[in-house]
C-alpha cells in the first residue's frame, strides 16, 4: 500500500520491480487464504449492525441474519414506495419532492396506503399503543421525493385541548445542555389550553433527516388543517413526543414550553 502510484505522476522506474515483486507476494498469500471462510480484510463489519435504511439490527457476516434483512429491507422499501393515482391531493410541491394529502373518505386504495405507510412509522416511533383519538377526523400528509419514495409521514388530528411542557426549575437553557436536556424525565401543566391540531405522529426516513423535511410538514399543516386559516404554533400539539420528538419540537415552536396532548391521559 505503500508503494501507490503519485497523483502527480508515475512512479520512479526503480520502484517498478520492487511493486511487482509485492504484488506477486499478494497473489501468493490469496491464493494460499482460498480456504478461508471469511477474511478479515476491513472490507466488511462483523458483529451486530444496525441498517440505515430499514433500522433493523442484523449479525453481519451471518447468512441467516442477513437473508432475514433483506426480506425485511424489501418489505420495508416496497411499503414505503409511492406509485402515486390520477386524483392525488396534492397541497405541497418543493424542488426535492411534494406533499400529499389523504383523507379517511379518499378511495380505498388511497386509505390503505396510508394505514400501510402509519404502520411502519409506529413501528419506527414504538407508538403502537397510541390510538388515534377520531380516526374519522385525521389528515394524513405524506413527503413524497422525487425518486418516488415516501421520506416522511405526519399524521394530524382535531383536538379541543392541550397541556404545556413545563420548564425544569433553576434549568438555564445552554447550547452544550441542550443534548442530554431532551433525553431526561419532563413535565406538563395540569391546566388545560385551547387547542386546534394535533399532530399524533411525524417521522423523516433516516437517509432523509436534516433536510428540513418535518419542519415544510408542519408549515403545510398549520396553513391547511383548517380551511382559511393559518395556525399558530400555539394552536397546535405534540402527542407525547419522543427524545428527538421534543427536540425538534422545541426548536420548531422556538421554546421549550410548547403544547403537548395525550400525555396526561395515557398517564
């Protein structure tokens, strides 16, 4: 590896002889490692891996585990591809994608997308046990990217009330606290605040994130959810977010102190 030839140039003649004669060596010990099941060469990760595009946790170098991923990968990729229909409700269109919008009356292909797409984010979130408060109220809103992928999915529902996050006492925001802030233990008023949307469930594709892609979500959801009418970022809620929910959230709401629902009530 040494011996690599200058991006400047070729190599001095002397040094010629000296790489074949290497490379000849690096053919011999191929040939006698040709027995081997697996070399360790660096070309691979062993042990557990995480995929980033299905999430599943595998044993690389395991020929069960990994025909398991791929079953798994191509159930995932196929459940979020968007082969799209004539009368698609289209309430977004930016450079890298559009949004979608499906309603519980839309045709039944259309809702059965949307229960298909809703069942991978819960599983992505771990919201299984979260029902929806209305189903016949919810808008479904579905990032659709150019390559026809489904890269993000925020489900939103008619809501009369929320609660808001409570600061910690003494706690002085910090850039360097912000980190381990959104992993601990947090709080909520017990007075309730009118409120008019509620956002049950929003989720980026992993290869997707930090392209602000939840953020044209909710923008698209404060000036549709209700007709003529632009929401505040008070008039709408986080259904008991996740970590990286009620960080984004903060950031989003521009305080610590947004409104929250389905807190309370599950608690």
């Amino acid at each position: 590896l040494d011996e690599l030839t200058s991006p400047f140039g070729s190599n001095p003649p002397a040094k010629t002889s000296h790489t074949s004669q290497k490379s000849k060596k690096a053919k011999e010990l191929c040939k006698r490692s040709g027995d081997q099941m697996i070399i360790d060469a660096g070309q691979k990760h062993f042990g557990a891996v995480v995929c980033k595009s299905c999430g599943m946790i595998y044993t690389a170098a395991s020929p069960e585990d990994e025909a398991q991923h791929i079953q798994h990968h191509e159930r995932f990729l196929e459940g979020l591809r968007y082969v799209g229909w004539k009368k698609e409700r289209v309430v977004a269109e930016f450079w890298d994608g559009k949004i979608v919008l499906i309603l519980p009356n839309d045709p039944k292909y259309a809702v059965k997308k949307a229960e298909d797409v809703r069942e991978i984010v819960d599983n992505e979130l771990g919201f299984k046990q979260v029902s929806l408060s209305c189903p016949a109220k919810t808008k479904m809103y579905m990032f659709v990217s150019n390559e026809k992928m489904i890269v993000g999915c925020l489900v939103a529902e008619s809501i009369k009330q929320a609660f808001r996050v409570l600061s910690e006492p003494g706690a002085v925001p910090s850039p360097g606290r912000d980190a381990l802030q959104h992993h601990r233990a947090w709080r909520c008023s017990s007075e309730p605040e009118p409120a008019l949307c509620g956002v049950s469930r929003i989720w980026v594709f992993g290869l997707r994130r930090r392209n602000g892609i939840a953020r044209r979500m909710v923008d698209v959801v404060r000036s549709t959810f209700t007709y003529g009418c632009y929401l505040s970022t008070d008039e709408i809620a986080f259904s008991d977010p996740t970590p990286d929910g009620k960080l984004f959230a903060t950031k989003y709401c521009q305080t610590p102190n947004f409104l929250v629902y389905n807190f309370i009530h599950n608690n």
